[in-house]
C-alpha cells in the first residue's frame, strides 16, 4: 500500500494530525505483527530531526515506573569486546524475553498472530504491543526455554500502541529486563533487538541507533506518536513488543513499527521503537486496568518549511503551521485558525491563512513533532500558553487542553 492515511501511541499522539503534505513520496509503515487480518499500512508526516539543543524540552510527567540501572549480571560492553560481549549479552537478557502467541476467533474462524514482549517485574507483568494482544481471545507466552503458559490482558492503549499482559506465575528461571533512559539516547550508539520474527523464536539483531524524536503514525485514530527512535537494527513481523536494548541490557525503546517504501512488510533498514520512558508513565495505568489519559489540542498540520514559509509571508522558518481545527475542540474554543486557503509558490500549491505556534509554555516550538511533545506529556485540563503568527503579527493564545477523544470502534 503506497498511499498517505491519516491514521488513529502517547495516539500515542497525541494532537490530532492531518498533515499536510508540501513535497513528498508515500511511504507505507508496517506494525509488524501478522494476524487474521492483513496489516494496516500507513503513511507518516515529513519531519525533520530538530538538532538536540534546538528542541524545546517537554514538560515530562513524572512517571511512576522508574528507569533501572543495569545490574549485574547485565554488563556494559566496549568496542574492542563486542562480538564475544554480544554472545554473552544474548544470553543474559534472553530470559526477559518472551514470544507471545494468539488467537482471535471472528464469525466462527480462529485466526492466529504472534508477536513479542519482554517482562518487567516478578510479578508477572509483560510490556508488549497493543496491536499484538487486540482482539484476542486466548494469549499465549513462551518463554526462552520453551515453556508456555496462558496470559492475561490487563489493558491496552491505542495511542501509544502499548499494552500489558500478565502471567499468573513465571518460571524459575527468567527474569525481568531493566529500562533505561530514552531521553539519553542518541543517535549513533549501538542496539540489539530480541523478538520473533516471523515467529522465529529467541532472535537477536544487531544495529545502531538512526535517530531520535521521531513522530510516527499510531495503528488508528487521527492521532501521532512522538519521540520514536529509529534503528537499522533488523525488526520483522513478529519483532513486534520486543525491546531494543542499549549495550548496556536496558530497555530503551519497544519495537513497534517498520518503514517499508510500500513494498512487501519486511525489514528495510528503517524500523521504530517506542520511547522505554513512554513505557514508565503508561504500563502503570495498564497494570491496574485503568486507561492513560492522553490530553488533546484539537489540530492537525505540519511543520513549517521554506514554502509555507514564504506562501505565508512568515519572517520565520519554523514552527507548527495549523491546517485544521477541530470541530468542538480546545483550540477551536480558544480560537485558533487553521489554512483558509492555498497558494502557488513556483507552481507548487501551498496552504495559506493558518495559525503558526512558534512557542508554547515560554519554550520555541521548532516543529510539529516538538508541539506534540509538549502537549502529550501535559495533562488533561491543564492550561497551555501559546504564541503564534497571524498575518504575520504575533499573538498570545492560551488553550486548556481536554482528553482526548476515544478513537471511533473502541
């Protein structure tokens, strides 16, 4: 499928977004996981990766689950010890690692899907996939030895596409794997990934990290899901839940979705992972079967480039241009505009007439992707403080959010 959908993790998204596409060729994700029912491939907004110092800092929630130091008997590797390091840290992390199997039964025909998940405590909690566990009637758990037993589904959330199951007792011999940091992550360092493609059991891959804070569509809904980090690591249908792992055995990052170019759903070089710290403020929620209150802005758009720029007479190039305003919406309320109409910049129509928000809450907003990190770790209700361009002059907005809509069929 090569196609643009606007698609509706935390979707995990998190301001509604219809993006506007300037330039482009569809490209189609793929959450790799088969089913019943053939995969749904979506189309991502462009985006640009925002230098580090240049990107406004969110204010993060604090999360309930904390990161955990890698103890032994996980150790850090260096360069000069990897390919021996590698073996020995398959085989401390393999434990933590499980193959989730399912069955979904529809109009009287049982279907399977597969996935992966890694446990998080000794009590028998799984962090995995929303999109391995929906819809099923029976989950399944194998573990590193092949042992298997029955799972329950705690919950699971859509918009961030994470879910937590649980097994009533684990076995003796496997432990849980410790997150990390996502916010330390940078592009460049090197990460494993362990999961089942293709329902090949226990398989690690090998890569490094491509980048950081990328926004990716979440499975339905309208919403995005923010700070993804993109590796080369190897992630095929059935990688899906699994956890990409810095060298030092810690959970940064769940292995959800692949870039595929439209062609068949198998690695390209181009696969994402949701953020561990996205993990640490949403697995709590799931635990206690509750559902993660994501807050929701009422927009959709895209981020300024050099043709929205100059088709809108803007005196900057950045920010995050409003195509759309919600119907009934927050930013409706506090009277926010989205395009009007569209233009031609050297015979290339670009939309014109719409708000841009170049801060919010005192820090620069640089791209769509920063304004929505800034609005998914907000809490519902809160008030957020906007500055944008209209007409060129700018303006102060002040928006109180509302939680987001429930995606239609959930």
């Amino acid at each position: 499928m090569n196609k643009w959908i606007i698609g509706g993790l935390i979707g995990c998204a998190l301001v509604l977004l219809l993006v506007v596409v300037i330039l482009g060729i569809g490209v189609a994700f793929f959450w790799p996981t088969p089913t019943i029912v053939e995969e749904t491939q979506v189309v991502p907004p462009r985006e640009e990766r925002v230098p580090e110092e240049a990107r406004p800092g969110p204010e993060v929630l604090e999360p309930t689950l904390p990161a955990t130091p890698a103890d032994p008997p996980v150790r850090a590797l260096a360069a000069s010890q990897l390919e021996d390091g590698l073996v020995e840290l398959f085989r401390e992390l393999e434990p933590g690692v499980v193959s989730i199997q399912t069955y979904i039964q529809r109009g009287g025909v049982v279907g399977t899907g597969s996935g992966s998940g890694f446990i998080i405590d000794d009590e028998g909690h799984i962090v995995t996939n929303e999109h391995v566990v929906t819809d099923a009637t029976r989950v399944i758990v194998v573990f590193f030895d092949g042992f298997a037993a029955d799972a329950t589904v705690l919950g699971t959330d859509v918009d961030s596409d994470l879910a937590v199951i649980r097994v009533e007792n684990l076995p003796d011999n496997v432990h849980s794997l410790p997150l990390g940091d996502s916010d330390d992550v940078v592009p460049g360092e090197w990460v494993v990934a362990i999961g089942n493609p293709f329902g090949l059991q226990n398989t690690i891959t090998f890569g490094i990290v491509s980048a950081v804070g990328r926004m990716i569509p979440a499975r339905v809904g309208a919403f995005s899901i923010p700070q993804a980090i993109q590796t080369d690591a190897a992630i095929n249908p059935g990688s899906s839940g699994g956890p990409l792992l810095n060298l030092a055995g810690q959970v940064i990052g769940v292995n959800a979705q692949i870039l595929t170019g439209g062609a068949a759903p198998a690695n390209v070089g181009v696969g994402f992972a949701l953020p561990s710290n996205t993990v640490r403020i949403v697995a709590p929620v799931l635990m206690e079967g509750e559902t993660y209150p994501w807050p929701w802005l009422g927009i959709s758009g895209t981020s300024v480039n050099l043709l929205i720029a100059e088709g809108n007479d803007l005196p900057v190039q950045y920010g995050a241009y409003i195509s759309e305003v919600a119907p009934g919406g927050p930013a409706e309320a506090a009277g926010l505009r989205g395009s009007r109409t569209t233009t031609q910049v050297d015979g290339i129509t670009v939309p014109v007439g719409g708000d841009v928000i170049i801060e919010a809450n005192g820090q620069q907003v640089t791209d769509f992707a920063g304004l929505l990190e800034q609005v998914a770790f907000s809490e519902p209700d809160r008030e957020i403080d906007l500055v944008i361009l209209r007409d060129g002059e700018e303006m102060e907005v002040t928006v109180t959010l509302e939680p987001r809509p429930v995606p239609e069929g959930f």
